[in-house]
C-alpha cells in the first residue's frame, strides 16, 4: 500500500526523487492512497542542511508528526522515501488487524418464542451491530501499534550506502590522433572513500601514419578497470572523484601502399590516474567528463623497412573522455 505526498515546494526535493526513494524500498507514493503525508521543506546552512516536517492522516485517523534532519536534498528525499513506505506499511497492517478481529460484544438475550408471540405479532428487529471501529476500541486483542520517535535523523533512516549502477557511452581520449568510444558500466556511492568502481570495453577508430611512401593503420582494442579511491559532492546534483585506471588490450597495425604490407597484433598494457565530474540530469541520467594522465606500459615500435619508425607510443599522454550515461534504481 502506497501513500500520498504533499510537498509544500519542490525546489531541494522533488516528488520524483522520493517516489524513486520509495521504490527502492518497496514503497510508492500513490496520489489515490488513503494515507496522506503533508511535507514542509525548510532547508537551513549545514550540519543541518534541510529540515522535513511531516504530518497527516490515514484512514484511521491522524499520523503522528515527526521531524527529519538530512544534511543535503538527497539524503532529505531518502528518507522521506522511507517515510512513505513505512506509512503505507503501517495502514496496511491497521487494516488487516481490524479485518481479523472477531467482535466482543455480547448480543442480548433471545427472548423465547412463547414470549415472542404473546407480546408481539411481528418479528422484533435484530439489534443493531456495533459498527467496526467501536468494536476495535473494546476489542481486548486490539492493539495500538508501538509510536515512534518524533524525530529522526537521515543517517539512522537511511543507508550507509546507496547503490545504483550505471551505463554510459564515452568518447575514448585521444591517441595522437584517433578518437573512439567506450561502453562502461559499474557500481557508486555517495560516499567520500572508494565511490565508485567501474569496468569499459573501448575501441578506436584506425589512425593512419604516413611516411616513406607507404602508410600503417593503428587500431586500439581495450578493456578498462577504474576505481576512484576518493570522492566528494558539490552540491545535490555534482559528483567529483579522483581515479585510477588500468588498461589491456591490443593494437593492431596494418601496412598498407607499399610492394609488401603485412599486419600485426601487439599487446597494449597502460596505467593511470586523473580526476572525474559527474552532473545529474533529472533523476536517472547524467553527464560526466574526466582528465588525467596515461603511462602506456608496453612502447612497442613500429616502423618502415628502409623507412624508419611509423609509431611509438608517447612516454605520457593526456587521457580524456566525455560520456553520457544512465541509472538503474
């Protein structure tokens, strides 16, 4: 059972953001429910960044007020989220407590028939029956569910971590020249150590080198690991990180133009490090971009017969990516 939501503004947190919050935990927010929560945002500077007043009612009777402390709009719409779906939970039980208990009543005493028929000719109407909700109140299995804290922090209604996972599309940096795309996927947090870790299979377009007559085409095949060891949010909707990186794959060089061109497959091998930014754009996608440096591991050398060197990779080279992604809840 869902709960509805009323939010008095939705500039710091929005009904999306706590209907996902819901989500992930097995709630919704549901604008038909019985249940209805009444949101006041106020939000204030740090440590106590955003304050939620929440009040309502259900179908049997008033919520009790409670009030939340989250140190960003993020962890406030979290923990409304964990609002919402304790309430629907909590009305559901009611009802389901109330379906099962039998009345406690005792119904008054049948007159006999003889007695029936001397005094009355026609049928006495059956007692009326109590209605449901007195015979919850004198009901001795009734029971009020437990109250709960009217104050509530974001960090104990909230987890340590919150997962998602992401796909993103990124435009590979360049190899002194050639540009090409990488699918990544992986794992992040909020968190400030280790938020995020990540796995990408890249691929470039041929770059082609041009000397002595005759031309060699270079192609990069990669798989990626990157983790980032640090993290920090700028804001409710910013992510930076530092990372480091490790790449494996293979080049491969076709000759080309000349009498006699052959092809090879050599091993590519690189480490390193730089930093990233990832912005949200709406509640499940987002934009990032990142910079560092690169140390190719293997600088194998290919070259002309008779023509001198047609490739070397660089000692250090600038690695850079533009990506696009989504978020899985």
């Amino acid at each position: 059972m869902g709960a509805a939501v009323e939010l008095d503004e939705q500039r710091c947190v929005t009904l999306d953001a706590v209907r996902a919050a819901a989500a992930l935990r097995g709630g919704r927010v549901d604008a038909d429910s019985t249940v209805r929560l009444r949101v006041h945002v106020r939000e204030a500077e740090p440590p106590s960044a955003v304050t939620l007043e929440i009040s309502g009612e259900g179908a049997h009777g008033a919520i009790e007020a409670r009030t939340i402390v989250a140190d960003s709009c993020a962890e406030a719409a979290s923990a409304l989220g964990l609002v919402v779906t304790m309430a629907g939970e909590d009305e559901q039980a009611q009802i389901e407590a109330s379906r099962a208990e039998p009345p406690s009543l005792t119904p008054p005493e049948r007159p006999s028939q003889g007695t029936a028929r001397e005094l009355s000719p026609t049928p006495t109407a059956p007692p009326a029956r109590p209605s449901q909700g007195t015979a919850r109140k004198r009901s001795p299995t009734s029971a009020a569910p437990p109250a709960r804290a009217s104050r509530a922090t974001a960090r104990e209604s909230t987890p340590a971590t919150k997962l998602y996972t992401s796909l993103g599309v990124v435009a590979t940096p360049l190899y002194e020249g050639p540009a090409g795309a990488r699918l990544s996927g992986g794992f992040a947090s909020g968190r400030v150590f280790f938020p995020w870790a990540e796995l990408g299979m890249g691929a470039t377009l041929p770059r082609t080198v041009f000397g002595g007559g005759a031309a060699v085409n270079l192609t990069w095949f990669t798989a990626r690991a990157s983790l980032a060891p640090l993290g920090a949010s700028l804001g409710d909707h910013v992510f930076v990180s530092a990372y480091i990186m490790l790449d494996v794959g293979a080049v491969l060089a076709s000759g080309e133009g000349a009498p006699k061109v052959d092809s090879r497959w050599r091993p590519w091998l690189e480490a390193g490090a730089g930093a990233r930014m990832r912005a949200l754009v709406g509640a499940w996608s987002f934009v990032e971009g990142q910079i560092g440096a690169a140390l190719p591991l293997r600088r194998d050398e290919f070259y002309y017969v008779h023509g001198g060197t047609a490739y070397q990779a660089p000692v250090v080279r600038l690695d850079a990516a533009l990506s696009v992604g989504v978020l899985f809840p």
